[in-house]
C-alpha cells in the first residue's frame, strides 16, 4: 500500500498542475481575444474616419434626404406586399441624418427594412461601427448572435435570430455612414434577411 503513495501523490500534482497551466491559458486566450477585439474596434474607427475625410475633402458632409435613401430601398420580396415608403430627415444641434423605411407584409409575416444615413452624425455612426466589429458570437436556447455572413467588401454587422418567436435581424454598416437594418417575423433561420439585403445595392453604399 506504502508503495503506490509516492505515485498517487506524483499523479495528483501533475493533475493539479495541469489544471493551473490550463487555467493560465484560458486566461492568456481571454485576454489575446479581448486585445483581438480592441484592435479590430480601433481599426473600424479609423477606417470610418478616413472615409469621413474623403468625404469632407469632396464636400459631401451632410447626409442624402430621405427621399434619396428610398431609393436604395429593396423591391417586394416572394410574395410580400409592401406598404408605402416612410422617412425623413433630421437636424438638431450640429447633427444631421436621415432614415428611410419599408414595411412589408405576408398574411401575418411582416418584413421592414430602414436605411440610415450618419454621414452628418459621424460620432454616433462611429460607435455602431467598433461596436460591430468586435465580432460578437453567441448561441443559447434564447437566440444566436453572429458577425454577419454576408461577406461583401466593405460591409460588416451582426445578425440575430431569436429562437423562440422566430425574429431574424441583420444589421449592418456600410461606407462609414450608412447603417441598415432589416427585420422579419416567422422566420426558420437568417438566411431570408440575408437575401433581402443581398437584394440591396450594398456595395454601392460602401463606396459612396
């Protein structure tokens, strides 16, 4: 019995050391994700910061009317019935922007699509953009969330599906200016608010 001490107390300290050394990576991985995400959040900044500059240099420093943004809106999607365009435009305080929107319908299915453009707003823009480019990933039995998957130069977001009612939501930016927001109910998965903004002209937004 005396004998298998020695080896039971060497297998116990290895275990616990190997526990430790994997505690230690797991911290090592959390903070080499965090680093990750805020060098990604950073370089989101300036890239919407270079895009503003080339703007202002060209003097294209307020943002489009919204009868304009409607224009960029998508066509009825299947056999959705779309209800008549709303937006508008706002100033206030040295800040400008402006929304367009579409709602459409299919029994009791409803899709709307709003297009928002920051590019006199540029700090409140700025904070969607680094928030998006953290690359946020999460699943539980409540909703998944996800980088979007739409994987279109110049265009990022996240995309959201909630489970238990069936809501698929897909944000994105784009162009360092323009933000896009589509939303469906009775949905299986993300895949219809991918195709409506695929239907979209994004990647002319992006270099607008």
């Amino acid at each position: 019995m005396k004998s298998l001490f020695p080896w039971l107390a060497g297998a116990l300290l290895l275990t616990t050391g190997c526990e430790q050394a994997q505690q230690a990576k797991q911290s090592y991985d959390t903070l080499s994700q965090v680093s990750k995400m805020s060098q990604n959040a950073e370089t989101a900044l300036n890239e919407a910061k270079t895009q503003r500059e080339q703007r202002r240099q060209r003097g294209d420093t307020v943002s489009l009317p919204y009868k304009e943004l409607q224009q960029f809106l998508p066509a009825s999607p299947g056999d959705y019935t779309a209800a008549a365009p709303s937006g508008e435009s706002t100033k206030a305080a040295g800040l400008s922007f402006s929304t367009a929107t579409q709602k459409f319908t299919r029994g009791d299915a409803t899709l709307e699509v709003s297009l928002t453009d920051y590019n006199g707003a540029q700090d409140v823009y700025q904070g969607v953009a680094a928030m998006f480019a953290l690359g946020l990933e999460q699943e539980n039995d409540e909703q998944l969330v996800r980088p979007s998957q739409l994987s279109i130069d110049g265009i990022k977001g996240m995309e959201t599906f909630h489970k238990q009612d069936g809501r698929a939501e897909l944000v994105l930016t784009a162009g360092g200016r323009f933000l896009i927001k589509i939303e469906a109910s009775q949905q299986k998965d993300l895949d219809f608010v991918q195709e409506v903004a695929r239907q979209m002209p994004l990647e002319k937004l992006a270099g607008m």
